[in-house]
C-alpha cells in the first residue's frame, strides 16, 4: 500500500483538488447544521457534480461533503436542540443546555475536538485494521444484532435523568412508537388508525425535531422575554486544558463504540451514539449528573460518532458492504467510476485505496481549520433577540421535518410531538429514554423475529459465543442496582447515600 | 427609480409566464416535478437522477427530483396519481409497485397511470453461498428437492422485488425455500456470506464482487440476456428454465394527461434514454437500460401484473383488491 502514498498524495496537493476539498468540506458543514438535511440527503444531492471529477477527486469531493455533515449535525443540535441529522440526537442531550448556560461556543469546541478525536481513531482504524475488522463483522448476524439491542434497551434506564421509572415508562412509548407502520417481516400495517401516513412508521427526525426542539420553544415562551445579558454570551470558545483531558477516557471508550459499531453492517450512526453515551452515563452515575450540560456528554456523543464514520468504511470497501446509508451512496459514486467496492478493490486498484485513507485524513484536518472560524459565527446567532430566535427557530422545525421526506405530514408529527414533550418536561417524564426506544426497538423485533425463522428456537441465543457474551454483560448491567440495594440493606455504609 | 421599473417589468414577465401555464402547446414552459417515492441515495435515486440530468438537455426546462418516501412508495405514487394532469408532474414505479395494489388500500393502480416509458430491468439472480459447495442451478434444485424447505433464501419484505423474484424462482424451479426478510441489500449479502441463510436473490450487483471473490456463486441471472457485468454468467432462459424478473422501472404520469402533453414528454424521455452520455453512466453504476416507450411499455407492466399476481395470490397478498 505505501508505494502508492506518492500517487495519491500528488492528487491532494493539486491546488484545484485542496480547493474543492475546502469547498465540499464547507457544504457539508453548513447542510449538515440545517435540521432535516441529513449527510445522506447531502451526499445524494452532491453526487451528481462528482460524475464529471476523476475518480481521485470525486472521491475528495464526497468524502469531504459527508465528514463535513457528520460535524455540521452537532451545531444545530448544540445552538438550537434540534439535531441537524440523526447522528447528532445525542450530542444535544448535554450539549443544549451548556449552550443555554451562556456557553456555546464551549459546547461546539467540545464537539469540534470530540469529533476531530473520534474521526482519527475511525480513521485509523480504516487504515491499520481493515481486513482484519472486516471479517469481525461477520460475526454479527441477526441474533447477535438482536442481544446487542437487547444489551443497548437495558442501557435506556441509565440514558435518562432523574427517576428510573419514569425512564424505563418513557423507554417503553417508545419502543411501542416503534412499532407503528408496516411490518418488514409481513408487510401488514400496525397502529395506522387509517392514517395513511402512519404506514410509513414515524420518522425519527420530525420526532426528534418536535420533542426536543419545538417543546423547549414552548417552555422558553413561558417565560416573559427578557435579554438576559450573561446567557447570550457566546462565552469562552476554550475550554480549560484540564477539562478537557478530563474527559480524555470517555473519549477513548466512546471512539472504540464507534468503531464496532461502525463497521457493524447497517447499524448506522444513531446506533452509535446511543450506545456511547449510555455507556458513559452509567459509568459516571454516581459522580456525574448528565442531561444538564456536561462536557462528558457531547464528547460521548460526538467521538462515538465520528469513530463510526471511518469505520462504516471498513465494510464498504473491504466487502463490498456499506456500513450506513451514507456509504451506500458512496457505493453508487464508486460504481459509476467503474470501481467495485468489494474484496478485490484492495488488489486491483490500491492507489485508490490510498487516495481514500489521505482524502479522509485531510477532510478531518479541513473540518477543524473550517470549524474553529465558523464556529464562532453559529455560536453569535444564539445572541439574536429572542423574538427573533425564537421565530427562526420555529421555521427551522417546520422546514427542517418537511425536507426529511417532503411531506407536510411530518410537520404535524412534529407539532404533535412538540406538545407532547412539552407535557412530558412539565411532568418531569425524561424524554430522550423515547428516542432510544424508537431507534432501538424495531431494529431488535426485526433481528429477533428473523433469528426465530432462520433459527427456529430461542436456544440459538445461549448457544453462540457472541451472544452469550453480550448476555451476560446485560445481565451484569441490570443486576448491577439490586447488588447495591443489598449491600445497602444488610452492610449499611457509614457514609450517607447519595440520593 | 430604475429599479422600481426593472422590478415591476420582472413581475410583469413573471405574470405573463404563469398565464403562459395553462396552453398545452407551449408544454413545457416550467420546470418539471419528478416525484422518487424512495429515499434520495438509493439505486432508483441515482438512476432517477442521471434521467433527470439529461432529461433536462431534451426537454428544454429542469427536471426536478423530489424525494417522498413512505409506506412502500404508495404515499407519494396515490398524490401523483390523484396530480393535476398537465404534464409537469411524473413519477417512477418499480416492482413493488405490483404488489402494493392488491395489498395496500392507499396504493394507487395500473389504470390510474399513463406509462411514460420503461427505463429498464435490473436481472435479479440465484446465488449460492460460497461454503454450501453449490455450484451450478442444477446442483440447487437437486439440494433443494432432497429436503424441501431446508435452504433458506434472504430476500426483502413479502410482495418486494427480491422476494418476487424468489417465488417466482421457486414456482418455475419446482423447489421449495424458506425466505427470509431483510432490510436492503446489504444485510442480504452479509447474510449469504456468512452462511446464515444458504441462498440469495438480489440483483447482479449487489453481488458481483462477492461472486468474483468465490465467496458466492451467482448461478443463474433472470434476465432476457446475459448481463453485461457478468458474462460468463448463464441466464434461466439457457438453462431451460424461462423467467425474466427483477427491478423494472418506469416512468409514469396521471392517468388523464392529454396526448399533446404526453407525445412530447414520451418523446423527450425516450431521447434522453437513448442518449449516449446517459448510457454509458448508467452501465457503468450497472444499471440495464432497456427502455421502450409508451405503449410498449403499458403492454409490458400489464404482462409483469400477470405473470407475479398468482405469486402473491398464494403469499396472501392479494387483500384489498381482486384481479
């Protein structure tokens, strides 16, 4: 492979191609940060400009759009609680409400050395582990799929704040939100009350749009509007050196999530970032609240995210099998360049290969020099007037849910969800245990059902190493708060409990 | 002052464009609205593109792509069925589309449309999975007829182009397998490779790398000839077998459009897919354009309706509406 770095390394420094990066790197920042415009839609509407680029180059051009979007995501969801794309749901947990205590460009600074850390571990990880992690992969098939849902719905307790019941009675609207609409495995419509729009299921984004976004603007309108002068300061972009390596195990942890997500077949990066911050939500319970603003949250978040995205490239270019829907649309680019991403790519034509890894490295590069001025300009938004915000915010839910599938439809979901988590906030039912609910649930009754038709029996789930493995961590998790209620009981510590 | 005047002289053009609307003569006077009822950055997305791309150079005026997926495309293709008929907004349909009139309440029907043009059929295949040694249609069937229903195929949802085109195998195989759904395709490819189910029926390729790799054998492509990024693979039709099946698109507009606004759409269509630019980018992402017009292409959809509605009579999906 190293013989061709000359090659591939000639093609980036073309000032032509450096300037198309830039410029494609640009688009995917500012179309990410639009809610509704996820990085698929981005890549979909950008791939016909790289029809007339070289190979090399169309593959900078994408590359650079569909990073760039990854990062954009977290902006709006960071400024405004409304995620630019499902990647970015999570990243808006804590991100939003440190934006909101007056320091937002904190929270993108946070986001922009998250991702940029966790873009360089998936990054890496393309380049050294890539056949190896290939094969890895293959060990996923549908029951391992299922126990790892199973494993990421037993982490939805701990995803929210405040009381677990509540957590786990939210979790379970969602997961029953879930289960409208057709039914991949019969094709027969659940829950649609004739509505044919339901049919279609409910669609994350004008879910998430609506119950984060839409209700906050409501709960902001109680309140008589004043300019409070501390909290549209845009605040100190830095953040201090030692919080920021504080937080330099959750990065690692949540990149390595990222990763196996990543290279996960059709997992998708929603996935990704459930798991990631539910991870460190739980290890942190006792020291740490989340939800309300901390640094630890959006690192979870943005490192688990952008981890996947070199690694939905490990699946894509090794067997032919893209990781994500974004890769997909990579797939299509590739294809009409007459390269077949598969098993032989790496043997016919290495110099692309090579050209990939350095179009990646250099978009990740590109990304922070873009973000860091950009960054300070999304940030002086939020010091708008609120009575202007607040009105371009509202447009922001409405368009951004039309644009996810043009349909007018999916406002109304959005509405609707914006005045059920508004009730939810006032009854204090967390709502984001919802959006794991609905992310997670009809991918587990898909794998679980399909399992039981290729399988047959639910002995298969304790007859693989994989899933017994993941079993037993599940368990380990759940069982985790009734060891401590014991220990409490019958050896009271000296120290007074926490809560 | 200038402006003023420069300004009203504008929404004065514009005035006189939209009164220029109505009179089919001048179609097409407006860019026009191609509804994709799929994501944007799935095959029948990119191909639409490149259609629209070039449609654009024929026609004269844009073509626009709207992406309105949901409810396995019915949502978007029941609004372009119930448009106005003016030529300005069409739609594409696939295979699916088959299925969703006898099985989807909402879905709109063959009637309800006038058939552009067919685009294309994209061959779906028979493969193998590397380890089960399979190696030819013949040692299939002969697997299959030991232990009926022990081979299990992954295919898409009950009444989608994969698992028709696994019926359809079924019934002129005279095999019995058990299909099993998956979301997309590449779930399926991971699902052949890894073993987890023992055959496969997507489209040429999806599994083309895999097949060149050994890691699948591609046996046997539904195609009326062979195709052109597998060559030295035999069709059904060869092997004794005849079924054409797989992803056919067309392109299709309300049902009441009048002739003078269809002729010249069909004739502008057909000229893009005839152009030479398109073709070659088509091949290359591996798309198999084959396009026939109009009335062709209606004959064509109405003998597919035929051929698949006993397959989905005996899956029990045919509810809401008999042939």
């Amino acid at each position: 492979m190293t013989e061709f770095l000359p090659v591939a390394l000639q093609l980036l420094t073309d000032p032509g191609t450096l300037a198309l990066a830039c410029l494609a790197t640009f688009l995917g920042i500012v179309l990410g940060a639009l809610p509704g415009i996820s990085s698929t839609m981005t890549l979909a509407v950008l791939l016909p400009f790289s029809f007339s680029m070289s190979p090399g180059v169309g593959m900078v051009f994408l590359i650079g759009a569909f990073y760039g979007s990854v990062y954009g995501g977290s902006v709006s969801a960071i400024l405004l609680n409304i995620p630019g794309t499902p990647g970015s749901m999570v990243t808006q947990l804590d991100g939003y409400p440190l934006a909101r205590r007056g320091e937002a460009g904190k929270a993108l600074t946070y986001a922009l050395l998250a991702s940029t850390f966790g873009g360089i571990v998936g990054l890496t990880a393309l380049v050294v582990f890539a056949p190896t992690l290939a094969r890895a992969a293959f060990a996923f098939q549908s029951p391992e799929y299922a126990v790892l849902m199973i494993f990421g719905l037993s982490m939805l307790a701990y995803a929210s704040p405040g009381s677990t019941f509540l957590g786990i009675l939210a979790g379970v609207l969602g997961l029953l939100l879930g289960t409208v609409g057709l039914d991949m495995i019969t094709n027969l419509s659940r829950f649609d009350f004739g509505v044919s729009h339901l049919q279609a299921g409910i669609n994350l984004i004008p879910f998430a749009v609506g119950i984060f976004g839409f209700a906050e603007i409501l709960r902001l309108l109680e309140q008589p509007i004043v300019v409070e002068k501390a909290a549209t300061r845009i605040g100190s972009v830095w953040p201090k050196f030692t919080e920021v390596i504080r937080t330099w195990a959750t990065a690692v942890r949540s990149a390595i999530a990222g990763v196996i997500v990543g290279i996960i077949p059709a997992a998708g990066s929603a996935i990704a970032v459930s798991m990631s911050y539910a991870q460190e939500k739980k290890l942190y319970e006792k020291t740490e609240k989340f939800g309300n603003g901390n640094p630890r949250g959006i690192v979870a978040a943005e490192t688990g995210n952008n981890a996947a995205v070199g690694a939905a490239l490990i699946p894509l270019l090794t067997l032919g099998i893209p990781g994500d829907t974004m890769t997909a649309v990579l797939v299509g680019a590739l294809l009409i360049h007459g390269l077949q991403p598969g098993p032989k790519l790496f043997t016919d034509h290495p110099d692309f290969v090579a050209a990939i890894y350095l179009a990646l490295a250099l978009t990740i590069l590109l990304t922070f020099l873009l973000a860091l001025p950009l960054m300070r300009i999304f940030a002086r938004l939020l010091s708008a007037p609120p009575r202007f915000l607040y009105v371009g915010v509202l447009v922001l839910c409405v368009t951004g849910s039309f644009a996810v599938q043009n349909a007018l439809f999916d406002v109304l979901l959005m509405i609707f969800f914006g005045g059920a988590g508004y009730f939810m906030l006032k009854l204090g039912i967390p709502t984001s245990p919802i959006m794991f609910g609905l992310v997670l649930g009809p991918l587990l009754e898909e794998n679980l059902r399909r399992t039981l038709i290729v399988y047959g029996d639910w002995a298969v789930f304790f007859q693989r190493p994989v899933t017994i493995g993941m079993l037993a961590v599940t368990a380990v998790v759940l069982m985790l708060p009734l060891v401590d209620i014991a220990r409490h009981r019958f050896w009271p510590s000296p120290v007074a409990r926490h809560d | 002052m200038k402006s003023i005047l420069a300004g009203i002289a504008f929404f004065g053009l514009g005035f006189f464009a939209l009164l220029g609307n109505g009179l089919a003569q001048d179609y097409p006077s407006r860019p026009i609205t191609l509804v994709v009822p799929w994501p944007a950055g799935g095959g029948s997305d990119i191909l639409m593109r490149l259609i629209a791309e070039t449609a654009r150079k024929e026609l004269g005026q844009p073509v626009v792509v709207v992406n309105q997926p949901g409810s396995g495309g019915s949502l978007a293709l029941r609004e372009v069925a119930d448009s106005e008929p003016d030529g300005y907004t069409m739609s594409m349909i696939a295979t699916g589309f088959i299925a969703e009139q006898y099985g989807n309440p909402n879905a709109p029907t063959l009637d309800d449309y006038r058939v552009i043009a067919l685009v294309g059929t994209d061959p779906a295949v028979i493969a193998a999975g590397g380890k089960t040694g399979i190696s030819t249609l013949d040692e299939l069937i002969a697997a299959a007829k030991a232990q009926p229903g022990a081979l299990r195929n992954a295919n898409d949802q009950p009444g989608g182009t994969s698992y028709v085109a696994a019926s359809l195998m079924e019934n002129v195989l005279g095999i019995d397998l058990t299909l099993v759904p998956y979301a997309g395709s590449a779930p399926v490819v991971q699902a052949i490779v890894v073993g987890e189910v023992q055959t496969a029926t997507p489209s040429v390729t999806d599994l083309i790398a895999q097949h060149e790799s050994g890691e699948v054998k591609i046996l046997a492509v539904a195609g009326a000839e062979r195709h052109f990024k597998a060559v030295d693979i035999p069709t059904f039709t060869e092997l004794g077998y005849p079924l054409v099946t797989g992803t056919v698109r067309a392109l299709v507009l309300p049902a009441d459009t009048p002739d003078e606004v269809f002729d010249v759409l069909e004739a502008g269509i057909m000229k893009a897919l005839n152009d030479e630019t398109f073709r070659e980018t088509a091949k290359a992402s591996g798309f198999s354009i084959n396009p026939l017009g109009g009335s062709e292409a209606e004959a064509f959809l109405e003998q597919m309706d035929e051929s698949m509605y006993p397959v989905l009579q005996e899956a029990g999906l045919v509810k809401v509406r008999q042939k």
